[in-house]
C-alpha cells in the first residue's frame, strides 16, 4: 500500500466521463536501467544554440468546453511568456484542434502530421497537459543540455513497484526496471526521434484503437524492445506545487489548487446506479454500504435476483461472466423511465469499485434515441459505449482521477499529486481501508474498527 496520503489539490475537473479499455500485446523483455545515463559525447551546452522558435509546444487538451478553455488559457499564458523573452514566437498547438479524430488523443496517430509540419524547421516538440505550468526560461537552459540532432526522449520518470494488470504485467521479473513519463510534468521529443517514430506509424499502422495507460504504451512504443530510446529522467521537471521550496529549480510545477467549473452538483440531481449479481450479494455490496453509500441520495441496486435486504432490483437480464453490456443499456434505459426519480447525471457503478462511469441525461438520451445497443449482453460495456458516443459526435472527457485499478497498480509519484476520485478492484486488499486512506473526505467517514470480512488484514 501507498505510504502517507495523498497531496491535497491537483483535481483535474470534467463533466461528462467515460473510460473505454482493451488490451494491447506486451513483450516482457529485458531491459538495463540505464536510462538516466547521458554518454559524455551528448552532454553540455549544444554548440548550435536552440532558439525558443525551434520548441513545439502541444498541450493534452480535450474538447469538452470547460477543458477547451483552460487549455486556450494556457496557451496564452505561454505566448506572453515568450512575448516577453522578445524572441520569434513558438507554436503552441491544442491537440483537439489538430484533428476532428478522437482517437489521436492517444498522440502516436498524430506523429507524421507533426513531422510533416515541423520535422524540417524545428529542433523539440515539448507536450504539457492543461495544467502544467511551465517556465519557458527553465526549459530552455534544460534541452540546451542536449544534443538536438541525436534522439531524445525526456521526462520525469514513473515505474511499477509490482507488476500491475494495467500495464498486462509487462516485466514481470523486475517492473522497476522500465521508466515511463508522467505527463503532468511535461515531456519531451527531440525532432529526430519524432520523424522516425513517423515513419514508423506510416509503414507500420498502429494495431490497436484503444488506450489503457497513454504514458506507459508511448514510452513502450518508443523502446522497441530496447531498439529505441530510454526515458531519459529530468529533475527540472516537476510535479511540485507551484509555491513549494522544493520547486525552486523546477521548469514545471501544479497549482495548489484546480480551477473551478461552476457550482458544484447537488448529490440530490445524482442517481446512482450500482451493478451486482447474486453470487455477490454478501461480499461486495456490503463494501459500497460501509463506504460510500451514505452520501448517495438516491442509489438503487441492480441484480440478477431480488433480495430485499438490499434491495435489489432484477432488471431481467442474466448476469455474465464478462461485459455486462446487457445489464448497462436496462439501467440507461430505466435511468430515462418514470421509474426513477428525474436528475440530470446517471453515475453508473460495479460493486467492486469504490465510482466507475458519470453521464449526463442528455447524453443518455442522445444514446437511446440513437439505436446503438449492444451486439450482445456479454458485450464489454464501456468499449460499447464508447464506440457509440463516438458515432453521435458525443465528446468523451478523460478524468485522471478515476483509476480502473487499486491503489497498488499506480506509481507512488503519480497518486502523490493526485486527489482520486474512484478505485477498481477488491483483489488482495481491504477496500474499506482503501476507501478511508484515499477517498474518505468527510467526518463522518470513520473507519470501522474491525476489518472487511475475507479480504487481507495488511495494506
């Protein structure tokens, strides 16, 4: 288990959720942990100096309104910063503008249109999420360091502790072994490495359309089985809080505090739905009742069976061993119904998850009207949903504080400037312990002084 608590602050806010997931093919190869090793021919001031004009800057920006203009908001931010160095201005692109695809937020498509308008004329390509603040005059002493003719791959390195499902337990043998960026700090593509890498998207098409873990799939993609560059570890970049000492020398850095999206909802315009099944019943719905259940003002149950000590509500569909598509599409359609109370968000929630899935009723009415369902009720739920908001032209905002995995599948660096939102998976822990260690944020929240019945006593 994570030692300390998380870091109050860095909330990444949105308003419309959903999370599509499937699996890609890892090799468990052998890598050396020599990443952070520059070889002396490649340190110092590169003779050529690097002109901020030379930096492309892209901001992880997505299209949902909100993130849009924080995204505008911090590429201004940037111009004026660079205004003010009186130098030729540098591009500062917003993902979500470069292409109508959704797909290219995953950023490997976007490489040869990247190449073809910047491969000739500029040196690094610098990516930021939205609320990354950065120095310019920082990151310009950092990739002086570097030969701009040779490949780079820089970052503020994360690694695994334990071989985690999310990453398809790649080097299972030693998972600290293999360094991958967190984004939130900035990362950074020399020129040479981008044109190659889009090439190689161009003569090898990408073989999957879904993403689990962005950072970690780019980082593998780049390696190549240790053909291509290693992350190459840069202390500058951060994910201190802005004010913090420890920030004093930090290129990037996070704001104390996120910024704010309006009112907050009331809990009374939330209907939760939560998924289960009979062979269940004692085990994990007990878990949502001891936890999070108490701050739900409207919340019902849904089972293959009713059982009134829940209750439960039998909505008719058989449960399945996998997707549970069937069982999804009964409760969008009953969320629109007269059957429940009338709110504007549907917060849609497996037994084991300690929130997975938020939509707005016009999104749920959007997605009936169009008569996209499911090819069968075994169907994977989310990659269903996700192929049909597509469709619709619904955009799809990505929340990083909702994990489809527990606590232990996450890089410590990378919860410790997070304030989560949700955690998947009971598997080996005490979820009522994870619940008041990362997600509790209320007095009334106290933790129960025996543990979860059948689950490990130790974190």
């Amino acid at each position: 288990m994570l030692p300390g608590s998380p870091a109050p602050g860095h909330k990444v806010v949105s308003c419309l959720l959903l999370l599509s997931f499937t699996s890609v093919n890892v090799a468990s190869g052998d890598f050396k942990d020599d990443a952070s090793q520059i070889p002396e021919k490649d340190q110092g001031i590169d003779e050529r100096q690097l002109d901020l004009k030379e930096i492309v800057f892209i901001i992880q920006s997505q299209r949902n309104s909100f993130h849009a203009k924080y995204a505008e908001r911090r590429r201004d931010e940037l111009l004026q910063q660079a205004a003010s160095l009186e130098q030729t201005l540098p591009a500062v692109l917003l993902i979500h503008k470069l292409t109508e695809n959704e797909g290219d937020w995953s950023i490997l498509p976007l490489l040869p249109q990247l190449s073809a308008s910047y491969g000739r004329n500029s040196s690094w390509i610098f990516f930021l999420e939205e609320e990354t603040n950065l120095k310019i005059t920082k990151l310009l002493q950092i990739l002086r360091r570097f030969n701009k003719s040779k490949e780079w791959f820089l970052g503020k390195p994360l690694h695994d502790e334990e071989s985690t499902i999310i990453h398809h337990y790649a080097f299972a043998d030693n998972p600290t072994v293999f360094k991958y960026p967190d984004f939130t700090a900035g990362w950074a593509l020399s020129i040479p490495l981008v044109n190659r890498l889009a090439n190689k998207v161009k003569d090898e098409p990408l073989k999957s359309d879904f993403t689990i873990d962005l950072k970690h799939e780019i980082a593998l993609y780049i390696c190549e089985n240790g053909k291509g560059p290693y992350l190459t570890p840069v202390p500058e970049l951060c994910t201190e809080e802005e004010d913090s000492p420890r920030a004093a020398n930090c290129a990037t850095t996070l704001s104390a505090s996120p910024p704010l999206c309006g009112d907050p909802v009331r809990k009374e315009d939330i209907f939760i739905a939560v998924k289960t099944c009979k062979k269940f019943h004692k085990e994990r719905v007990p878990v949502v009742k001891k936890t999070w259940e108490k701050h739900a003002a409207l919340i019902e149950y849904y089972s293959d069976l009713t059982d009134a000590s829940i209750p439960t509500i039998d909505l008719g569909v058989p449960n399945t061993e996998r997707g549970h598509c069937g069982k999804t599409f009964a409760i969008l359609e009953r969320f629109v119904s007269d059957a429940v109370p009338q709110t504007n968000w549907l917060v849609i929630v497996d037994d084991d998850t300690l929130i997975r899935m938020v939509f707005s009723k016009a999104a749920v009415g959007r997605l009936l009207v169009s008569g996209c369902r499911c090819y069968s009720n075994d169907a994977p739920d989310d990659m269903v949903l996700g192929m049909c908001f597509n469709a619709l032209g619904v955009p799809v905002t990505h929340n990083p504080l909702f994990h489809q995995a527990r606590p232990e599948d996450y890089a410590k660096d990378y919860l410790a400037h997070q304030v989560p939102i949700s955690f998947h998976k009971h598997w080996n822990i005490d979820p009522v312990s994870v619940f008041h260690k990362w997600l509790a944020d209320d007095k009334n929240d106290t933790l129960p002084p025996t543990p979860h019945r059948g689950t490990r006593e130790d974190l």
